[in-house]
C-alpha cells in the first residue's frame, strides 16, 4: 500500500511563487544590511550539544532539537536507565541524583544539535575564527533554525532568522543604526505601520535590585516577558510561584502600567531606578538611543520605551529590541539586543555584541495577509515561445540560447500541442510574454510578441526582440 505523503507539523513545502516571495524579502533585507557595512557568513546547520545547552535558559533548552548518534547509540545506555512512562512533570520530582543519572543519557545517545538561533553559532565561530577577522566585525546571516516549539499560526519548527550581528565594540550607535535598518527593511517591504519597541536589560537588573529580588533577575524577565500573552495577573502568579515576595511584586507591578512619551518614561523611570547604579546607567543607554534616532528620523516606524520588553534569552545584557507589525496579530516579527561577552562561554572573555533578527517567514505571513507583495514576484517566466511544430521549435530554441545570453529566462514550449493548452500553461506559470513564431513569421522576418497582462500583441524583428527585454 502506497505511503501518504506528509511533512512533519511545524514545516512547510514552498512552491515556486512562495520561493520567488521569500527571495524577494531576503533579498530586501540584504541589501540593506550590506548598504550598512554587514558581510555574509555561514555556519553549519547543526552544532555540537555542548555548544548550544545552556545558552537559553531553561524553557529555550527543552526547545532544542537533539541529533541521534548514528550506529547503535543505544550500546552505552543500562537497562535500569531506560523506561517509557516517565514524564517530564515526575523527571522534575525525582532526587537530584537520579535525574543527573537519567539526564547523562542524552549525552550519550546525542552530542549533536540543530542550532536554536543563529546568534549562539555566530559567537562559537567569532571565537573560533579570531585570528582571521578584522573587529569591530559585523556579519549578516540568513539561514534556518529550529526549534521544538508547538505548532500554531505564524510559529513554525523550522524557519528562517536574517541577522545581523557586531562584535568588539560596546559602542551605542550600532543600536542606533539596528533601529534605522529595522525602519529602513520594513519600509522598504512596504509594511504600513510598525512599533520598534526598545528596553534596556540594565534597567531590568534595575528594577529587581530595588524590589529586593536581584538574585532572581532571571525569572522576573521570563515571567515579564509574558505580559502581553498571560497579562498582568499572570504574570504577578508566575512570579509567586518562583518565590518572588509580595513586596518585590508590588513594587514592580505599576511599571506594567507605564504610560507617556519616551521621555516621560525614562523621567519615571529614572527616578524609581534613583538607586540603582545599574538601573541608572541602562536609562542613559536607552536616553542616548532614542535621542540619536530623533535627531535621525525614522520613514514608518514608531520607536517605543517599553519597560516590560524582556526578552527571554539569558545571553542579553544590554538594550533589547522587539517589532511588532500593527493589526497583523502575528506578534512579534524582529527581535534582538546587545549581549556583553556571550563569546566567554567559549574561551574569549571581553567581547561585547550586538545584533538583530528578521524573523523572515513571520514577515512572509504579514506580507501576504495584507496583499503587500510586488506583483512583480508573481512573475514566474519572462518569456515563453509557443510551438508550431519541429522547424519553429528548432529556430525558437536558437532564440532562446541568445536571449538567456543577455539575461532573459525563457522557454520553448515542448510540444505542438493546442494554443489553448499552450496558454493555459503560460497563464498558470505567470508568463509575462509569449512569442509566435510560425512558418510564416519566419519568413517575414516579423515575430509576435503578446503581452500575457494586458493581451496586447506587436510585430518585431530579431533585432528588436532582442532589446525589447533591456528597456
């Protein structure tokens, strides 16, 4: 019996218009990236486990995908270790030594990893490529990552981040320029509005330092970082119930409610954070940042101080950013932030960051609820030459070879079929021209040219046909 053919949830086949889509925004966000000085590179697909654990925290680890070791990986693995009723709830219960017993059988079984983001990779190969780069280096990157997150509308298992990263600088005008390349990609797409929201993970440590709670920075961001999709109370419920005190979040919980202009929040802000030296100095960051973008200016965007952007990754330790396309209910669809010495993990200690991400298949997703999409990337072909038999096809390859030289794609339909078949088959490509080329145009030295969009149809010559494509 034949095996239906499926794909696994969380991952999407493109055809060729969805491609031809996707193409066109990351080649949007390239250009833009490169207007700005970011070179390419590439990193591999998957990265050893030890390179990956323990970048993300708690919940980003659970969403990683670990590779099986080939052969039989099962060889090191004790019966006694091995059992298929237990949950990750019991797992949690059980005596510390038992689940670094049970845990160990990951390592054993897997010591590979698809990568999470591109960020992590990105630090491994800074470090391991030191010698060979020239700082403040700023690279772009735009391939896929995976996580095992649950399926749901615009969240995928597999997708693609376009990012852009600086290392070897603490400068503040390269989150200045991240907000002109946000504004200046999502313009560009022709997206018509969006909010950079902006926070600063100082002003974070800030606020956990005068609530009396700065051990538990960690879990006050993660619990904040839900403010939008858990609201307020639970929010104040999660932070309970990692042990935050009832003091702490009642000196917290008015900041949910912040309003006014950026300055005004900063001012707010400023005097909340009066004693906090750390809190301080992220409202100076943030203070700089907005003021350089005003004086700068923005096409579309709206740049937004929200102090409950948290973000949730652990790596961020200074300004985080975070856009949300308006009325699209997708979320977000940028993100990133500075993140001081994540290179230290592997061995280069001092090395402060920056970068953002386009999140590439959310983008496709507002682009195409909203119709946004040029009509040119529907275009499938250029031209196709329709078939009237052996000699027509033979001159029209002899054509097309000459045509493809100049850089137009093109066709030769393979068959005498019907015109109706022909041309239903250049309607379903999105042919933009077919060529008629019969016996009698041959001769006459006269070819027709019609124009699939507006049905319009003209004689040219050889030569003409020729340029007619490089006007």
């Amino acid at each position: 019996m034949a095996q239906k053919p499926s794909i696994p949830n969380g991952t999407r086949d493109f055809l060729p218009q969805d491609v031809a889509r996707r193409t066109y925004i990351f080649d949007t966000i390239r250009s833009v990236f490169k207007s700005y000085g970011f070179a390419p590179i590439e990193t591999p697909s998957f990265e050893l486990s030890s390179t990956l654990l323990g970048k993300y925290g708690e919940e980003g680890d659970k969403l990683i995908f670990q590779i099986l070791r080939s052969g039989n990986y099962l060889s090191k693995i004790e019966t006694s270790d091995v059992t298929d009723t237990l949950t990750q709830n019991d797992f949690d219960k059980l005596p510390l030594e038992d689940r670094k017993r049970l845990g160990s059988i990951t390592k054993r079984i897997s010591e590979k990893a698809l990568r999470y983001d591109l960020t992590v990779p990105f630090a491994r190969f800074v470090v391991q490529h030191q010698n060979e780069l020239t700082f403040p280096f700023k690279r772009y990157q735009i391939q896929p990552v995976w996580r095992a997150d649950r399926p749901q509308k615009s969240r995928y298992q597999e997708f693609y981040q376009c990012d852009a990263d600086v290392v070897g600088s603490d400068s503040l005008l390269y989150e200045v320029d991240f907000v002109q390349i946000f504004d200046q990609v999502l313009t560009k797409l022709n997206i018509p509005g969006f909010t950079i929201l902006i926070n600063n993970r100082k002003i974070l440590s800030g606020i956990a330092e005068v609530s009396g709670e700065a051990d538990k920075l960690i879990d006050i961001t993660v619990a904040i970082d839900k403010l939008d999709k858990i609201g307020q109370e639970g929010v104040e419920k999660e932070l309970r119930e990692k042990g935050v005190s009832e003091k702490a979040i009642e000196i917290i919980s008015p900041l949910f409610a912040l309003s006014g202009t950026n300055e005004e929040r900063l001012a707010i802000m400023r005097t909340f954070l009066k004693d906090s030296e750390i809190g301080l100095k992220g409202i100076d960051e943030l203070e700089f940042v907005l003021e350089q973008t005003k004086i700068l200016g923005v096409e579309r965007a709206i740049v937004e101080f929200d102090v409950t952007l948290a973000r949730g990754l652990n790596y961020y330790t200074g300004a985080i950013f975070e856009v949300k396309a308006h009325d699209s209910g997708i979320g977000s669809i940028c993100g990133g932030g500075r993140y001081d010495d994540l290179t230290g993990v592997f061995g280069l200690k001092d090395v402060s960051g920056v970068g953002i991400s386009f999140g590439a298949d959310r983008i496709y997703d507002v682009l195409k609820d909203f119709n946004l999409f040029p009509e040119d990337t529907n275009a499938n072909l250029t031209l196709l030459f329709a078939n009237f038999g052996d000699n027509d096809a033979a001159y029209c390859m002899k054509l097309s070879k000459q045509l493809r030289a100049i850089g137009v794609d093109c066709e030769v339909y393979p068959s005498n079929a019907k015109m109706q078949k022909q041309f239903k088959y250049a309607d379903n490509r999105n042919v933009q021209f077919v060529a008629l080329i019969g016996e009698n145009e041959r001769n006459s030295g006269q070819l027709q040219l019609k124009n699939m969009t507006t049905g319009e149809q003209q004689a040219l010559t050889e030569t003409q046909l020729m340029t007619f494509f490089q006007q």
